[in-house]
C-alpha cells in the first residue's frame, strides 16, 4: 500500500501537476482504492448560521463588511431552525451537517448557542462540523467537549500568494487554530480555494502545506473560486478544468487516506466535468442549494448523477464517544 508521508516537497508536488494527465489520474485514482472505498461519496450539508458582516477582507468573500456585494446581513440563527434545517438534510439523505458563521473569531458568549446547536444535530445521529473563524485553545476544548466531529479552517492558497488574498489575519493564524483543534481532540477539514489568481506554484505549495501537517486533514475541501460581483477576485481569469482535476488529483496522491471534498464552485461544473473529478479521487460533495451564500448543485441533480456513475453516498461514521476522545 501506498504509504501516508509528511515530508513532501514543493519540487515533488510540482512533478505530479506536471505528469500527463492521464498518467495523473490514473495514478491518483489507483491510490484512492487503495485508501479508499471505490464508487463511494460522502455526502454532506452546509449550513450558513450567521450570515455576512464579516470584518476580515478575504477577497474572494461575499459575506466580507468591506465588500458591495448585496448580501443582507443576518444574525445568529435561533438553535431550533438550525436543528429544523439538519433534519431536513438528514432526510435527503446527508450524513454530515456543517455551520459557517461569518465571524473572525467567535465570542464566548455566542458558543454556548452553537454548543446547543452541535448536541442537537448530534443528537439526530448526524456528523457535526462547523466552521467559526479562529478559535482560542479554550474556545477549541469547549466545542469537542459538546461533541463537535470536525472544525473547517482553510488555509486558502499558499504561504507565498496568501498576502495576496487576505492582509486581516497571516498564515500562523490559521495553523495556530488548527493546532488547538487537534490538540482538542477534533478531527480537521482542511484545504483551500484555486481559481484566485494564483500559479501552478502557488497550487503545489497549497498542497504541501496541507500534507506536512503533523496530521493530515481528515477532509480536504478544493474549492473553485465562485466570483462574486462585487469582490476584488470577481473578474479574475477562470482556471483551466483540467488544472482543477489535477488539484484534486495531488491532493489524493499526497493525502491517501484524507476524504477529499469537491466543494465551492460545482454549480458551474458539468457532469462530465465532476466525473472527472471523481475519477481524480474527490469522495467527498456538498449537498443542497446553498453553499453559504453561493449556488450549488440541487438535490435531484446529485442524485441521478451519482446513480449515472454508479457512486453510492457512504454510510455516516458511528458518533464518537465525547470525553473518550477528549481525554486521549
């Protein structure tokens, strides 16, 4: 079997964009069943709790204060619509329920309500993931001991294009948080945003700051940049398909055993175009309308094309016991 490294190099990670591509994704997809479940997606929900009026300055975000985007802001959703909302993704078929809340950081007074809202959806036999901006280690250890599975924080692009796309926050920031969540015992849905103006470069220092974490992210979500009108990203040139397939196609090499998520940006995507994309080693979609405050693929669409592939929705994972984990 193939083995799981963290000592990946920027030279290695740019020989596997350049390979042809079907050598490529011939190769990603042969690690991925070595790894993975074969003709199987893990299907999950996003859920925007607290929408825009963010203060940070990412400029590929909609929901940023100093952008016109025409996004109303929206306060804290009460816990009983967000629970109403994770039924409903359960019932179509969803096994993951994911919260963004557009906040820098959250304040302690606001995580006692997404506590109530991680115990509720747990409670429904769904996994919980949220995604809240930057967390204090406190702050981290709060929201494993109400049961969170996962906590999202991209690291977006690399080290080197990142001053590019955000001045409110430095890179350190974003690895100091995910250090609190590992060390809190939460697993980390990690990945980034391509299609922002960056280079192949930039792309193959993304991954491999990725799979030099001394864990690698349990969910790798590659995101294609949605350009919003409005933000200072919106008329940046598109990024080539087949170079969004060779993304995902790396990110399965170097991180076998992570679920690498197809994420932002499916709504524009053929179906020939997210084949490809399965067949480079993605197991791992949103489902719904919404993502956050951009399109995505409706239900019915996901589903007669996952039936066209062939491509069952994976099974959730058995809860994991709280204070178990906490304590380990």
């Amino acid at each position: 079997m193939t083995p799981i490294r963290h000592d990946w190099t920027r030279a290695e990670a740019l020989a596997l964009f350049e390979l042809p591509f079907l050598d490529l994704v011939h190769r990603a997809q042969s690690i991925h069943r070595e790894h993975q479940p074969a003709n199987a997606v893990q299907v999950s929900t996003l859920l925007s709790i607290k929408t825009g009026a963010c203060p940070e300055d990412c400029a590929y975000c909609p929901q940023s204060a100093r952008f016109d985007t025409g996004l109303k802001a929206e306060r804290l959703m009460p816990v009983e619509a967000v629970l109403d909302a994770a039924r409903q993704a359960k019932a179509a078929g969803a096994t993951r329920f994911c919260m963004g809340a557009a906040w820098r950081n959250p304040k302690d007074r606001d995580l006692a309500q997404v506590e109530a809202m991680v115990r509720g959806v747990r409670e429904l036999g769904m996994e919980t993931c949220a995604t809240l901006g930057m967390l204090t280690p406190p702050q981290a250890q709060r929201l494993a001991e109400a049961g969170l599975d996962y906590y999202n924080h991209n690291l977006d692009t690399s080290p080197e294009h990142y001053g590019e796309i955000i001045t409110t926050r430095c890179y350190q920031d974003r690895l100091d948080t995910l250090a609190a969540v590992r060390a809190a015992g939460m697993k980390t849905c990690c990945g980034g945003i391509v299609g922002m103006g960056e280079s192949r470069d930039d792309r193959a220092g993304l991954m491999v700051a990725l799979a030099t974490q001394p864990a690698h992210p349990d969910s790798v979500p590659i995101n294609l940049l949605v350009k919003v009108p409005g933000t200072p990203l919106a008329e940046v040139p598109a990024l080539p398909p087949f170079e969004f397939v060779r993304t995902l196609a790396v990110a399965r090499i170097m991180m076998p055993a992570s679920m690498v998520r197809l994420s932002a940006g499916r709504e524009g995507m053929s179906d020939e175009l997210q084949a490809l994309c399965f067949l480079a080693g993605a197991n791992s979609i949103f489902y719904g309308e919404k993502l956050l405050t951009t399109g995505n693929p409706d239900t019915e669409r996901d589903l007669a094309l996952l039936a066209e592939l062939g491509i069952r929705p994976m099974l959730a994972e058995a809860p994991r016991t709280v204070h178990a984990d906490i304590a380990a």
